[in-house]
C-alpha cells in the first residue's frame, strides 16, 4: 500500500509544480504584454501598416486616374482633330485638314501683396 500512495503522492507534486511552472511562464508573458512599451509599440505597428495599405491604395488610385486622363485626352484629341503638345508632355496626333492648334494655358497670375499697393 505504501508504493501506490508513493506514486500518487509523487504524482500530484509533479503534476503541481508543473502547472505552476506553465501558469509562472503564461501570467509573465501576459504581464510582458500588458507592459505599457509593448502595448505603444503595438499599437503604433498596427497604425503603421494600416498607413502603409492606405497609402499604396492612394497611389495605386492616382495612377489609375492619371492613366485614364490620359486615355480620355487621347480619345477626345484624336475626335476633335486637336494637335499641338499636350499638358503631359506628349505631342498630339499628326495635323490632318481642317486640324486646329490648342492655344497654351495661360501662366500662373501673380497677387499684388498686401500693403504695397500705393508704393
């Protein structure tokens, strides 16, 4: 009778001081986390990667929209027969009859600064 309560007494200390062991390691891996430079540093990685996708989903939106400016100006110069350089740069299709040159865009307008009006 002695051994069976040797084993069991031998058991129920091991299976004690393993539980306290894995509750030590869990409760300070949880009080690690719950530390207030690891709650700031996850916090400021997750608003890093959420700026990170909103602002390649900005620049995949802008190129998108310059692309179909683009596109749209292409269309409507080759319709209406326009030809001259273009404001991106590249030059119209070529001048066919009855073909109309696009006047330049007038340069920007400079304001009179305040005070200096009567000198």
């Amino acid at each position: 009778m002695i051994p069976k309560r040797l084993f069991w007494a031998a058991a129920g200390w091991t299976a004690g001081v393993g539980s306290a062991w894995w509750v030590r390691r869990r409760d300070r891996a949880a009080v690690r986390r719950a530390r207030p430079d690891a709650v700031a540093g996850r916090s400021v990685a997750g608003v890093r990667a959420r700026w990170r996708r909103a602002r390649a989903a900005v620049a995949a939106g802008v190129a998108e929209g310059r692309l179909a400016a683009r596109e749209r100006e292409t269309e409507l110069r080759l319709r209406y027969g326009l030809v001259g350089d273009s404001p991106t740069g590249r030059s119209g299709p070529s001048p066919g009859p009855g073909a109309r040159s696009v006047p330049a865009p007038p340069g920007p307008r400079r304001r009179a600064r305040a005070g200096r009006a009567g000198r």
